[in-house]
C-alpha cells in the first residue's frame, strides 16, 4: 500500500486522478491533496509519502522547483502537459510520467510499475540534475515573436507588443496595441516557453507584466490588474494564481 499525495493546481484535475486512484485501492491509497507547490512542500516534508502524482505546471512554486526544496523525496510520477520525449529521461529516475489528460489504461500500467520500482534506485540527485536540465532546455527554446493569424495570412508579432494572452474555445486569442490576433498555440505550451516578463494570472489567461499599470488586492484572494493597452483593461486573476502574483510583485 502506498501512501499518496496528489499534487495539482487545478480541481479538476486533482477530482480526476483521484477517481481513476479509487480503482486501485488495495494499492493505492490518498492521504492529502495540495494545489500548490509550497503547500504540497510542508505536506511532503510532514507525512513523508510513499507515492506523489506530481503536476509540474503550477504557479507560484512549479513541480520543479518543488522537487528541489524537498526533505523527503518520495516516488514521484510526473502528470503534464509537457511534451512526451521531454520526459522520457525521468523513467529510470522517477516512476514514471503522465501526459494529461489522463487515461485510466495508462495509469494502469504507472501502478503496476510503481509496484515493482525498487526505492533504491531513486536517486535524487539524479532527478535535480534532469529538473535542471530540462529547465534550460525550456530557457533556450524562449521566444522573440510569435506567428498569429490575420485574415487569411499568418503574421509575426513581437513578444513585446503582445499584452496579455487570453484562451477562448479552441483557440488563445493575442490582445496587443495593434488589435487581437489568434494562435492555435495553447497556454500551457505559450507558458513553457515565454519570457520571463510573462505571467500567467488565471487558468485562461497569461499577462506581460510590463503592461501593468496598477493592481489591486480583490476579494477571495484575488487580485484585479490594470493593464495599459491604448486605454485600460482591466483582469482579475484566479484564487490559485495568488502565490504567483505576490512573488512577481516581491520580485
């Protein structure tokens, strides 16, 4: 039986993975949920898991950066949106990883090799090495601009023009002075590789704090952000966005 935490920022996700978990219950067995990096830190370090499904794409303190303020590293299996090749390389370091969405099939196959993973063979420092490896890769891949559709011709926009990012159905939808634009591009994938003057403030939408103007405390722990685009916008961040914006705002 392994003890289990559940690390994500997203609700869903987290009811989700727990739902496909019940069907391994004589294996499995959740102890506490976290939906951020440094709650799931004080919980690592508290109750000493056996087992963590780790999300890597969190605000505030990312599943990598967590990893590297442990105490206690458990077994971990990584569920991403990253791209699969990317996390091959944590195989033989972690057990394994999870391209979301999540499919019960797959983690089928992630339970029964966690139940043949041999603990001493994780090596931490090995994991650490491989965060930060993959952690450069994402640094060199940066973007300078971005193809965006206009009418029926794709167009380049620089990154700097660009104010804020805003998903909508099937597409994400650039906000810049010169008018909205569209990519097919999602935000998770825009987040992996956009400057560091990017942030992401709702599960919908990604700001360029170098348009900010003014932000102000909000209700339920939320901020609203006033962003100078030819005339104000104003945005109102997400409630699990919260660490995020206060470590930008210390920055």
């Amino acid at each position: 039986m392994f003890n289990t935490i559940i690390i994500d920022d997203e609700l869903p996700a987290r009811l989700h993975l727990k739902k496909l978990l019940s069907h391994f219950s004589k294996d499995i067995k959740v102890i506490a949920e976290a939906q951020s990096g440094s709650e799931a830190r004080d919980l690592i370090n508290t109750l000493q898991p056996d087992l963590v499904f780790l999300d890597i794409e969190m605000p505030g303190l990312t599943g990598f950066q967590l990893l590297e303020k442990l105490q206690h590293m458990p077994l971990i299996v990584f569920c991403t949106a990253y791209d699969q090749y990317s996390l091959q390389a944590f195989e033989t370091n972690s057990v394994d990883y999870l391209v979301k969405p999540v499919r019960l099939e797959r983690l089928q196959k992630t339970i029964e090799k966690t139940k043949r993973f041999n603990p001493s063979t994780n090596n931490t420092h090995k994991i650490l090495d491989l965060v930060r490896e993959l952690t450069e890769k994402k640094e060199e891949k940066e973007m300078v601009s971005l193809a965006v559709k206009k009418d029926d011709k794709l167009i380049f926009i620089k990154l700097e023009d660009i104010t804020y990012f805003e998903a909508d159905e099937r597409y994400v939808l650039v906000h810049s002075p010169k008018g909205k634009f569209l990519t097919e591009q999602s935000l998770a994938k825009l987040e992996l590789r956009l400057p560091n003057y990017f942030l992401r403030i709702h599960r919908s939408i990604i700001i360029n704090t170098k348009y900010v103007e003014e932000i102000q405390k909000y209700f339920n722990s939320r901020y609203t952000i006033k962003l100078n685009n030819k005339g104000v916008v104003q945005i109102t961040s997400g409630r699990s966005y919260l660490q995020a914006i206060k470590n930008w705002i210390e920055m």
